[in-house]
C-alpha cells in the first residue's frame, strides 16, 4: 500500500521540477527565430542582388550576379578547396601559437610589476606596427614561406590574447587574494586555483578577437607573398582571379573566406559558451 502511494508523490515532484510547457514553448520560439531571422536576412540580400544584375544588366566582369557565383564555386572547387584547406590551417595553427605565447606571456608579466613595465611595451610596439609594414620583412627572413604567414598571423593575434589575459590576471578580488596568502598559499597555487579561473572570461574575448585577426593576417601575408603554386591559399586566388577578370571566382573565393571565418567565430564562441555559461554573468540567461 505503501509503494502505491509513494510513486504519484515522486511524480509530482519530477513534475514539479520541470519547467513549465509556456517556458519550453518560449524557449524553442527563441531558437527557432534565432536561426530563422539571420537566414531570411541572407536570403532576401541575395535576392536583391540578383535582381538588380538582371534588372540593370550589369555585365557579369563588373559584377556577377549570386548564380554565376554558386557555378563558379561548384566548377573551381577543384581549385578553391585546397586554397581553403591551406589557410584554415595557417589560421588556426597562428591562432594555437598565439594563445600559448599569449597565455605564457600574460603569466610571465604579472609576476612581478618590474617585468610588466620593461617587456609590455615591446608587446605593444608589435601590435600598433601594421602587419603590412613588416610582411614583406618577414618573408624575407623567413626560412619558408609557410613559416613567414605562420609568424603574421601569430603577430596579430598575440596581442589581444596577451592583453586580455594580462588584464584578466589582474582583475581578481583583492579579498581572495589576501584569503589565500592568509591559508599561505604559494604564488603557483593562486595562480592555478584563483587566477586563471577569474581570467577565463577575459581569455574568452582575446581568444574570439585573436580567431578573427588571425585569419586577417593571414591572408595579409599571403597578399604580401604573391606567390602560387600547389600551397598557396585563397588570398593568391583572390589576386589570381583578379589578374585574369575571373569575377565569379573571385566573388566565391570571398564567400569561402567569409565563411571561413564565421566558421571561427562560432566555434570559438561556442567555446566560450561552453566554459562560461553555467557561472559567469555574462552566459547566464537573465531571470528577469
């Protein structure tokens, strides 16, 4: 008799748990024009692109219209997909580089003030000197060309790696620090267990900027460089189809960048998602 009256009063504290129908329903609803809104938006740019080449005839060596574009991408796949390939990996192996030289060097900074002040500038003086300035001095002492556009897209990205982190370093709760020297922590224990986790969401934001500079320069570099060959990339096709007046197939090697780097920027902000949304205010959904 007893388990007969146990099992409503577990259900209806399961149902009481789960959230509400209109909560689910709103919650899909969200998603759902999350995707649906961003979609038509493309689609409906598209369509008036399309129609102002039909409508003003513009020639397609001025401006080729969206399907020209679409059989340019499908007849050189043969020739942009190894392009593509070559600088998404230039991209994120730069991008590796630059968090681990970013994150080293960070750490390496705020240990003591006297070393922030004598080696920070240096890192500045890097960032704020255009990457196009110094390519060409790269490529020129560079031992190969792959290894010239690795180092330019290490270059860009470094720094706002090094920054947010430097500054993510910085920012934790004085009290916490003066609970931990009060337990007598040692300095590599406050840094694994106070502040690297405060500077995650500080390292989130340099890693997003750091994606998307890092395939800038890359394809910088390869502008810088000119040269083809079986490892050039999607830059040199760019300059390629250009020479030659290839309109559509320059149109597609864009939209394979473009791509390429929303690819980036979505996975490393699902990244960050992942880390941050189950503690940090700025991934929790509000209440209100």
């Amino acid at each position: 008799m007893s388990d007969s009256t146990s099992l409503p009063a577990d259900l209806s504290t399961n149902a009481s748990e789960a959230p509400p129908a209109p909560a689910i329903r709103k919650r899909n609803a969200e998603r759902l024009l999350g995707v649906t809104v961003p979609v038509l938006t493309v689609v409906v740019l598209v369509a008036l692109w399309q129609l102002l080449v039909v409508g003003a005839d513009i020639p397609q060596y001025i401006l080729p219209s969206p399907i020209a574009v679409a059989k340019a991408l499908v007849s050189d796949w043969g020739i942009l997909w190894p392009a593509l390939w070559v600088t998404t990996q230039i991209t994120f192996i730069s991008l590796v580089l630059a968090l681990i030289g970013g994150v080293g060097f960070a750490i390496f900074l705020v240990q003591s003030r006297w070393i922030e002040l004598a080696f920070y500038p240096l890192a500045v003086i890097l960032q704020v000197t255009p990457i196009v300035a110094i390519a060409p001095l790269i490529l020129i002492y560079a031992p190969t060309r792959e290894s010239a556009l690795l180092i330019c897209g290490f270059l860009v990205a470094f720094f706002p790696i090094l920054s947010n982190m430097v500054q993510g370093l910085k920012s934790v709760d004085h009290n916490l620090l003066n609970l931990f020297d009060l337990y007598g922590a040692s300095r590599w224990q406050a840094l694994l267990h106070l502040k690297l986790p405060a500077a995650q969401p500080y390292f989130m934001t340099g890693l997003r900027i750091g994606g998307g500079l890092s395939l800038i320069a890359s394809v910088v570099a390869e502008f810088a460089a000119g040269s083809g060959g079986p490892n050039s990339g999607l830059a040199f096709r760019l300059l390629e189809a250009q020479y030659r007046q290839n309109m559509p197939r320059l149109f597609a090697a864009l939209l394979l960048l473009s791509a390429l780097g929303v690819a980036i920027f979505a996975f490393t902000s699902f990244i960050s998602w992942v880390s941050l949304h189950r503690w940090h205010e700025s991934s929790l959904k509000r209440e209100n």
